[in-house]
C-alpha cells in the first residue's frame, strides 16, 4: 500500500473511535441527568465530571490520536452511575422494571 492508504485508513480510525468516544459522553451526560436527585452518592456524581474533564483535557495517559484511555474512563463513568442507579432504584425507559440494569440505556 502507498503512503496515501494508510493515511486514509488512520483518518478512519481516527474518525471512528472520536464517535465512539462522543457517543459514550453523551451517554455518561445523560445517565447523571437521570440520577441528579436520586440520592446517588457524591463520588458516583463526581466520576461523571471528572470523566468529562478527562475526555476533553489535552493532558491523556495515550496521545490524542488514540481515544481508548478516554473510551475507557468514559466506560467506567458509565458502569458505575448504572450501578448506582440500580442501587437507587432509578429507571429510565417506560415499561421496564426498576433495577434490571436495562432501564438506563438512552
């Protein structure tokens, strides 16, 4: 392959992973707002903050290029506030029971 391929291919990539990465934070935004005043503990509502911070500080443990460490914190934000949401019993989708841990998906 020539030079032009592998920039197109890493473009993709590049491309891919930052929707990915948009895609899970608008998530994590969505999933605090449910749980704003269901008596989730302070530190659950911290770690959706500190992952935002995280996803749009220039300072990562990977370059900027590669997303998978804000992919990841983003991820982790997400478990947790779902498994604080079980534990407070929020649901968020009509029709599904509180606590099955499907009722947080947007």
């Amino acid at each position: 392959m020539d030079t032009t391929a592998w920039i197109i291919i890493g473009t993709i990539l590049v491309l891919l992973t930052v929707a990915v990465a948009g895609v899970l934070l608008v998530r994590v935004l969505r999933a605090r707002k449910l749980l704003a005043e269901a008596g989730v503990p302070l530190h659950n509502k911290a770690l959706v903050w500190a992952a935002v911070l995280y996803t749009v500080s220039p300072v990562d443990l990977l370059p900027d290029p590669v997303y998978l460490d804000d992919i990841g914190f983003l991820l982790l934000a997400l478990r947790s506030l779902h498994a604080a949401a079980r534990a407070a019993g929020v649901g968020g989708r009509p029709g599904s029971p509180a606590g099955t841990g499907r009722d947080l998906v947007p």
